[in-house]
C-alpha cells in the first residue's frame, strides 16, 4: 500500500470511500448554510415574513468557491483542489397564516486536480463534472424558525426548530449593533462541536440591486470551528471561519456573501497532518421582488419656486423629477412656507396632493408616488396717502378682491386747520380710479393706488370773513364816536 493511501485511509478515515469531492462540497455547503446559517437569525432577530414575498417570488444569485486537502503522513503526501461555479435559485412555493414554503435549487460545475489519494475523494471523469441539488424548506411565518428540511427529497432535522438563514427582519438590525448567531465551538477534545450563540456584528454595505445601489444589511463573525475529517482517533481538523452574509434592506431575503475557512488535523503519534482550506463567495444576480419605487416630486404653480430633497435643493425648471428609491425608505423634503417671487409678488404654501399641510415633512416609500406641493400665488396691494389713515395694504391671494379706505375729510394744516379748514378726499389714482373713499380692486396682478386730496378752507374763509366784517363795524363805530364827540 502507496504511504499516501495509508495517511489518507488512516489519518482521515472519515470520509466514505468512493464520494467524489464535488459530492464533498455539497456536504461542505450544507454544513455552511445550514448547520451555520441556519442559526444566523436568533428569535430576537425573528419576525413575520413580509407580506410581500408571496407565492411565486424568486431570487437568484451566483456563487463560486476554491477548497483543497492535503496531508503527509510516513513517506508519503496527498492533495485535492477542486474549484467550482454554481447558480442558486429560490422560490416562494406557498404562503398561509402560519408557514412559507421555500425551494432552493443549485446547479453547478466543478474541476478537480489529485495528487494521491484522499479516503474518498476522486475527481471523477475528466477531471471535473457537475452537481444538482434541491432543497425545501418550511417555514414559519410568525418566527422564521424552520418547520421541515429536506434535501433531495431526504428529511433532515438538524436546522428544524432553528432560524432560517434564508430571511431576516431588516427592522430588527441596526448599523454597528450585534445579532445573535449560532456557531459551532469545538469540543475540548475535538470529537465534535456544540451550538453556541455568539454575537456577530451588523454593518452596511452598497450592493447593486437590479441596477440600484443599494445599502444592505451585513452579519459577520469569525471564530474557531471544526472542519470536515477526523483522525482516526475520532478528532476532527479545527481552525478559523469567517462568515459574512448580506440582506437586503426591504424583505431581508439573503442576498450573498463570503466564508472562508481553514482548519489543521493532526495524526496522534506524528504519524501526519493535513490542511483544509475553503473559500465562497456568492453574488445576487436578480429576482422577482420589487426593492425600489419610484416618487415624482413636482410644485404647483411651475413658477420660481424650489423644494429641497434629502439636503439637495431643485428649482422648478427641474421638475418634476423622479427619484427611485428603496422601499422603506425614508426621505425628507423641505419647503419655504413663502417664496417671494418679482415684485409685488409671492408665492404662499398651501398643502400637498396627500393631504398633508406639512410645508417640510418626511416620506416613508412604500410604493410608486406621485407628490405636488401646491402654492397659491399673492399680489401686493399698496395704499398710499399722506392723511386719513389708509387701509388696505398687504397681500392678497390672486384674483379676490381688495377693500382699501381712507378716512375723510381730515382736519386741515397750520392755520386753516385751526379755522376749521378740511382737506377732503378728492379720487383714487394708479391702479384705481375710484372716487369713493372706501373701494374694492381685482387683485389680478400688484397694486398700488394713491389717495388725492383737496383743502377745504369754506369754514376758515367764514370765520375770517365775520371777523373782518367785525373789524369794520368796530373801526366804524371808533370813527362815529369821535365825530360826535368832536360836534359837542
């Protein structure tokens, strides 16, 4: 026996004799996605599934991965390399009050090299071939724990009762917070491992979604774990995994992401070791779902007005303008209550088309939308008089009519006023040519109207005239009196 066979069937006996290795990744891939991602969303991460995953909703990405083998034991070394590229569909089967029913199916290709022989790994024909594999899930709604696992058709239980790694609750995460995540610690001696929950950590990272970027939920921890062969005293290879899987932001479906591992087993005795490295990386491709909507933004009337949205400010050339945005999403547009326009002229928030009254608010998407923030538009009327108090000045909405009034007559200046001289509202001139004192105008455009006035002194001049007459009849009676007195 070839020292390499010996180290591959007696340092790492594990393995069944005769399984090709592209065989070997789907088991690897299994205790990837589920005997760990089954355990990524604890309960306090859980919550209903979406309303919007309904029966028919699909989503696909691709995934390629690297994993290798080698060990030396006595005089001898072995080797495997095997890379591979695959395509994973899922598919929302059925939805009632209480579960969700899911179906992944993976199809893949695969290239192999051997040096050696590993117990149970060959490359199989020409050195490379493919692989298929269909997975079903149940689901339930309320707690994403999983019902029922098969895997080609074959029941398994190990991810029943645990949370399905397929979906999270995006409004349970938060930016630089922690999740629970089950991880599978190494016993002390190796032999096998023990679920823990440990805290991964949450991030955010732009992913591109059907054409848009998008900020995506990421959970990621790396920590000690076993590997895939034993020795032949029952030991497993132990060594670091770092996990990194990405959400999206509306539904919380998996979108992809990466694993890496690399675990060392040693032959007690010195008689070998060998090394276990794999590398995934898995990419969204496309789906069925809706991430984004999209939300036209427009005033009324189209005039020099501006709204300002998410800090950057549009003039009205510029609208309407349509954003797309994620569902769920929340975005803030702002308003001035009042713009003012040329002179004279203005344009007065009134409400938008939802109804709200809000001149700056917040928008949460959930669906395509259309908003207009009407503005009704003001003219200014400018009542101009030296006296009587004038009324009327300000803004008026377009096309109502203004009142404007003067008080008249008003007392008179210096002197004449004292007398009892008036001066009296004569017309209107400008934009009115109204002859009453109190009259209305069509705001129609800006306004300004100025009050004429003429004196009336009628009193004064008959107060001066009495009093000049007076003066006569006194000057007459001086001039009598010493006429007479002279004669006698």
């Amino acid at each position: 026996m070839p020292t390499f066979l010996w180290f591959a069937q007696q340092c790492l006996p594990t393995v069944n004799s005769g399984e090709n290795l592209h065989k070997r990744t789907i088991l690897v891939k299994i205790t990837i996605l589920l005997s760990l991602m089954m355990f990524a969303t604890q309960l306090s991460n859980a919550g209903a599934a979406s309303p919007s995953l309904v029966p028919g909703t699909w989503w696909t990405f691709k995934g390629s991965y690297q994993q290798s083998y080698s060990g030396t034991g006595g005089q001898g070394q072995a080797s495997y390399t095997e890379t591979g590229n695959y395509t994973d569909s899922f598919l929302v089967r059925s939805i009632d009050s209480s579960t969700m029913a899911i179906r992944m199916q993976i199809n893949g290709a695969y290239s192999c090299i051997a040096q050696g022989t590993f117990a149970g790994l060959s490359c199989g024909p020409p050195n490379g071939g493919t692989f298929a594999e269909t997975r079903e899930w149940t689901i339930y709604t309320s707690t994403l724990l999983v019902a029922s696992f098969t895997r080609n058709g074959q029941a398994e239980t190990q991810a029943v009762g645990h949370p399905v790694w397929l979906i999270q609750n995006p409004s349970k995460l938060t930016d630089g917070g922690k999740t629970p995540f089950s991880w599978c610690v190494p016993t002390s001696d190796a032999k096998g491992c023990s679920t823990t929950d440990v805290q991964a950590s949450v991030s955010t990272q732009q992913v591109n979604l059907k054409g848009n970027m998008a900020k995506v939920w990421v959970v990621a921890y790396a920590g000690q774990t076993i590997g895939n062969y034993q020795n032949s005293e029952g030991a497993y290879s132990t060594g670091p995994e770092t996990d990194s899987w990405q959400y999206d932001p509306v539904y919380g479906i998996f979108l992809g992401g990466s694993l890496n591992q690399k675990f060392n087993g040693t032959q007690t005795g010195g008689a070998g070791t060998w090394t276990e490295i794999y590398s995934e990386n898995d990419q969204f491709v496309d789906s069925s779902l809706t991430f984004t909507a999209t939300a036209t933004i427009n005033l009324a009337p189209s005039a020099n007005l501006y709204i300002t949205v998410d800090g950057v400010k549009y003039a009205s050339s510029q609208l309407p303008k349509t954003f797309s945005w994620f569902i769920g999403s929340t975005h803030t547009l702002a308003l001035d209550s009042n713009i003012q326009g040329s002179s004279g002229v203005r344009y007065v928030f009134v409400q938008w088309n939802d109804g709200s009254a809000q001149n700056s608010r917040s928008l949460v998407v959930t669906q395509d939308t259309t908003l207009t923030a009407t503005y009704k538009t003001q003219y200014q009327l400018t009542v101009v008089s030296d006296v009587g108090n004038p009324l009327g000045t300000g803004w008026y909405d377009a096309g109502t009519q203004a009142t404007f009034s003067v008080a008249s007559p008003q007392p008179g200046a210096g002197l004449m006023g004292t007398l009892g001289g008036k001066t009296i509202f004569q017309r209107w001139s400008g934009d009115s040519n109204a002859v009453s004192p109190s009259a209305t105008i069509t705001m129609d455009g800006p306004k300004t109207i100025t009050a004429t006035w003429a004196a009336d002194n009628t009193q004064p001049y008959a107060v001066l005239g009495g009093i000049a007459a007076a003066l006569v009849i006194v000057a007459a009676l001086v001039i009598f009196m010493r006429r007479k007195k002279t004669r006698a």
